[in-house]
C-alpha cells in the first residue's frame, strides 16, 4: 500500500475560521504529487451497473421534465451528490460544491480569522471539540462537548459541518452569535463572539521545576504542517538543558496532519511494536513502525481531557500501549476515522472517510475515546458556565445566573455559602468582598461590570499553574520516577 494516507488530513472536525482540512491535504499533495484515490482506474464491482444508471436518468428526467417548476439541472446534479454522501450518516464525510471548497481554498492563502473553534457532529448536533488556546472562542467561555443551537438566529437543525462553518467564520473585528447547549443546564446560553487573528503557533514549550528537578513541558494545541519541526526544536532545546522527564500536553487539542504526528511519534516510539495501524474497508491492517532502537533516557507523561481528539488520540495511544508512558486527565474524545479529501472535475470536494486508526494494540476508539491512566478533573470552576447578566442580580433572586456567580465566587475564594441560586446575606457580603478587592462600587449586588470582573478574574485563575490540578499531578509524579 502506497503512502498516500500521509497526506490525509485526521483532524477531529472543522475549522471555524479556516479549512484547516484543506491545509493539511494541500500541503501534502504538494508534497508527494499521488493520485487521489477517485483517479485510479475502477474494478467492474465499483462501477454502477445500468440498471442503477438508468434509475438514476429516470429520476432526473422526470423531475427535469415534469415537476410542477423549472428546475436547475446543475442543482439537481449537487443534490444526487449530497444525498448520497449523507446517507452515509457520517459527520466527518462531507460534500463541497465548487463554490464552497473555492471559499475554503481562497482561505488558506489569506491570514487566520475566525473564532477559534472546532467542530463537529454528533447525533445530529453541532457539537464543539475544542476551542484553541487563547482563542475568541476560549475566552467568550465556550468549552468542548458545547452543542451550537443556533448561529447568528439560525437553528442548526440539519445542518451539516461546512453550513455551519460557513455561518461561524468571518472576518476579524466581526462578531457571531451563538446559543448554546451545555451539559448541566437546563437552560440555552447566549454567546456573542468577536472573530480575530488565530494564531498559527502550534508548539509552546517551558522548562519547569519540581522539587528543584527540571521537567520539560510541551504543549501541541494542534497537528498542523509545521508542528512536528516546531516540536523538534522544542524538545532539542529541552533537551539541551537537561530535563529530567518530559510532559507532553494535548488538552484541547483537536487533532491535524497524520504525517505531523506521525513524525513526532517516530522519536519515542521503538522499533518492535507499531505506533498506531490503518485498517481498509476489507479489513486488511497496515502497521506503521519506527526505526527507533530505545526509548529515550527520561520519564514522559500525556496530559489529555475531551478535547483531545483525532491526531491527539493517536499520540496518546502510542505513548500509553507502545511505550507504557502514562496518561494523566480525563478520557478523550473518541474519533478513530481518517478522511481524505478528493476533487471532483468541476473543482467540487467530497471529504470521504476512507479508513479506521487502530491503537498499537489494535484498539478502536471511535465514540469510546481513551481512558487516562491517572484520571484527575480539573477544579469545578474550570467547567462554571458564563454569566450573561442582562438584569442586575440582587438579593433574594433565585436563579441560574445566580448559581454560576455563586460557583465563580467559591472558585476564587469569597465563599458564598449555598451553591443552588439562592441570592441570601452570605452571597451578598462575598459579592460586597469580591467588588471591594476589585475597586468596585461595593453594592453586594451583580451589575454587568462585577459579572465581567467575575469572569476575568476566573479565567485568569484558570490560567494560573498552581491552580490546573492535572499539570501539577504530572509534575508530582516525576518525584516517584
């Protein structure tokens, strides 16, 4: 089997402010110059037989002939396309008229605008995977597993990955808004996004202490054309400085090029087992190896959670089953497909699921995602939902908005008391407390200034390291190893 699922793209999902699909495909056409998989010849079993043509012309001709209004005959054509591949009832197969995959094409030559985010679909819904760091998206507060009801007024019923792409991204300075669905509460969340620059950064990496010992730490928001040379210079640099245990950290990090992580993997994984396997479509398995003669000399850990998906999947795998390092956070998304993207004569694109990733041992983890070794939830204010404060929040009120101030002001460390939405005295002085260390007029109630002080201030503990309990369990354990 040629190579040429190297340059399939596995990221978990779209995009929402470019065709990060196209990115990888493109780049890696470039690349090897292959055939896509539609240009070789046909078996006489793939071709259609005339009994299905001729059906198919019969349809198109009545309809063409006899519907009761004229009807395009081109969008005829795109809608035979569109429904076959949505039979397929797979989220990550889709179909792009000429039109749409020129937007997206037109997309990878100009800078990075969007919100930040990718998604997907699950059971018919718009579903996030993950907004990346530092991102809009991050900020506005939107987590993975959100379902998007609604963008921009527009439900997303029916709506496939591209559709909704298409309504999210736009250009830098614009807004989106978004109704959300979170596991937790019964009631929808208005988001208002503003688009941006995204940066193209994949690779961030520190030197860390734990107990005077110095860690190298490496965080790969996403596998993308250049993640695997960053990485590299990362960890040479690390390297150089004499780490002594490596934490690789793929939270939040929705996946990307297979050829990107496969490079990585090539460094700790030896030779003897394989670090993931392809399945086709008639079950044949091809296992891909390294040349790797011994693991490196230092401890790793994986740090992942539900936004690791895809390419991240991949790695951790690897890392947990070929090397034995451990995984330390939350189970991981759950996609174990890979797509590939192929163009039509007219410039039209199908993204069609061609093979399943198998893990070192064989494991599918479609839907089923990936145990941690070591599972560690975040503190509970890491998951406390946006405040969308359009009535000043005042005593004896009992409400949600209520209940997630509540949540923010325990989180930093004001104990409110009760939890249940339940405005009482004790949730009024921690306001009062809250809005006196902040430089506020001291009310005791929640206007729209103290709820964006309230959320500031729990994005910014959020961001700080003592606080993130999965890092500091992956820093602790290197003082047993």
């Amino acid at each position: 089997m040629k190579r040429k699922w190297l340059a399939l793209v596995i990221s978990g999902s779209l995009l929402t402010g470019a065709g990060s699909t196209y990115v990888g495909t493109k780049w890696m056409e470039e690349a090897h110059k292959e055939p896509e998989a539609s240009q070789q010849p046909q078996s006489k079993s793939m071709q259609m037989s005339s009994e299905d043509l001729t059906k198919i012309a019969q349809a198109y001709d009545l309809i063409k002939s006899q519907y009761v209004q004229k009807v395009n005959e081109n969008d005829l054509v795109e809608g035979a396309i569109q429904g076959m591949v949505s039979t397929l009832k797979d989220p990550y197969s889709v179909y792009m008229d000429k039109e749409t995959a020129s937007q997206f094409n037109d997309s990878l030559d100009s800078s990075f605008q969007g919100i930040g985010t990718e998604i997907t679909k699950k059971n018919g819904k718009i579903m996030i995977v993950s907004p990346y760091k530092n991102s809009p998206a991050e900020k506005a507060g939107l987590r993975p597993g959100d379902v998007i009801s609604k963008i921009n007024g527009k439900s997303t019923d029916g709506l496939d990955l591209y559709e909704a792409t298409t309504l999210i991204r736009g250009k830098k300075g614009t807004a989106v808004n978004l109704e959300i669905i979170r596991e937790g509460s019964d009631k929808r969340i208005a988001v208002k996004v503003k688009r941006d620059d995204i940066p193209l950064d994949t690779v961030y990496s520190d030197l860390k202490y734990e107990n005077k010992k110095p860690i190298g730490y490496i965080d790969i928001t996403q596998f993308s054309k250049n993640t695997a040379e960053d990485f590299n210079k990362a960890l040479s640099k690390l390297e150089k400085e004499n780490m002594q245990g490596l934490i690789i950290d793929v939270r939040g990090n929705p996946g990307g090029l297979l050829s990107s992580v496969e490079a990585i993997l090539k460094q700790f994984v030896p030779e003897g087992k394989p670090y993931f396997q392809i399945e086709e479509r008639n079950g044949h398995k091809v296992q891909y190896v390294s040349h790797l003669k011994k693991k490196k000399s230092y401890p790793i850990v994986v740090l992942v959670d539900k936004g690791s998906a895809s390419a991240s999947e991949i790695l951790a795998a690897a890392l947990k089953e070929a090397d034995g390092y451990p995984l330390i956070g939350e189970k991981t998304f759950g996609k174990g497909t890979v797509q590939e993207a192929v163009s039509m004569e007219d410039g039209g694109t199908i993204k069609l699921t061609m093979f399943k990733w198998l893990t070192p041992d064989g494991n599918w983890i479609h839907h089923k995602g990936i145990e941690p070794t070591i599972a560690v939830k975040q503190p509970d204010y890491f998951n406390v939902h946006t405040l969308n404060v359009k009535k000043t929040l005042s005593p004896d009120m009992n409400n949600d908005q209520v209940k997630i101030a509540q949540q923010m002001l325990k989180g930093l460390g004001f104990v409110p008391g009760r939890e249940d939405g339940y405005f009482d005295l004790q949730t009024e002085n921690s306001v009062k407390a809250f809005q006196y260390k902040k430089g506020l007029k001291v009310t005791g109630e929640i206007d729209e200034k103290t709820a964006t002080q309230l959320e500031q201030a729990i994005l910014a503990a959020m961001k700080k390291e003592k606080n993130d309990l999965q890092l500091q369990v992956a820093l602790k354990y290197f003082n047993k190893n």
